[in-house]
C-alpha cells in the first residue's frame, strides 16, 4: 500500500461519524448492513449518513450493493487488513522490540 492510500484511509476514519460507521459495518460481517438500519442505529438524516458513506466508499473501506430497494453496505476487509499490515509492516525495524515480542508473542 502507498503512503498517500494508507493517508486518505486513515483521514476517512478520523471522523468519529465514519469511525462509528465502520466499526458497525465491521461488527456486522460479510451479510454487511442496510443503509437504513445504520441511520437508524446512529440516529443521524440520511443525508449526512450518504455523505460520510462516500467517504468511505471513495477510499476502498466500504463497498455497496443493491439488492431490489435496499442498499447494503459492507466493510472492505481485505482493504482493512492491507491498513493494518501497512501500519505495523516496519514495527520497530529501527529499535530492539523485545517488550512488544513479549506482549505479542510475535516477532515483531
């Protein structure tokens, strides 16, 4: 992942609303979650919920599906594991990581 992807990504989450958003689409699994059902969870205008969806779609974290009426949103997960890896790929290249190897029990 580039530097600029893994920017906007974490810029998109950095909202409380579209953090909230995606920990819910997270939770919620591959069956993901209708639109609906997250406006009424968050309690929100469907307006403000379709702008910060956008937002999450437009970096790769969300993606969404109609089925007849309803539009079903899913969190990207192989995108959020590709943010984490990138986040942690160089844990501690520069130091000795002998307190994380022991908390993680990986090798860093």
């Amino acid at each position: 992942m580039k530097i600029d992807e893994a920017a906007a990504r974490l810029e998109s989450l950095g909202n409380p609303t579209r953090l909230k958003i995606y920990r819910m689409l997270v939770r919620a699994g591959d069956p993901g979650l209708a639109v609906g059902k997250l406006q009424s969870r968050l309690s929100i205008p469907g307006s403000t919920l379709s702008h910060h969806l956008k937002t999450l779609i437009i970096v790769g974290l969300v993606s969404q599906e109609r089925d007849a009426t309803t539009l079903i949103c899913r969190a990207n997960y192989a995108v959020m594991r590709g943010l984490v890896e990138f986040l942690v790929a160089e844990c501690c290249t520069e130091a000795d990581c002998t307190s994380l190897r022991q908390k993680t029990g990986s090798a860093a």
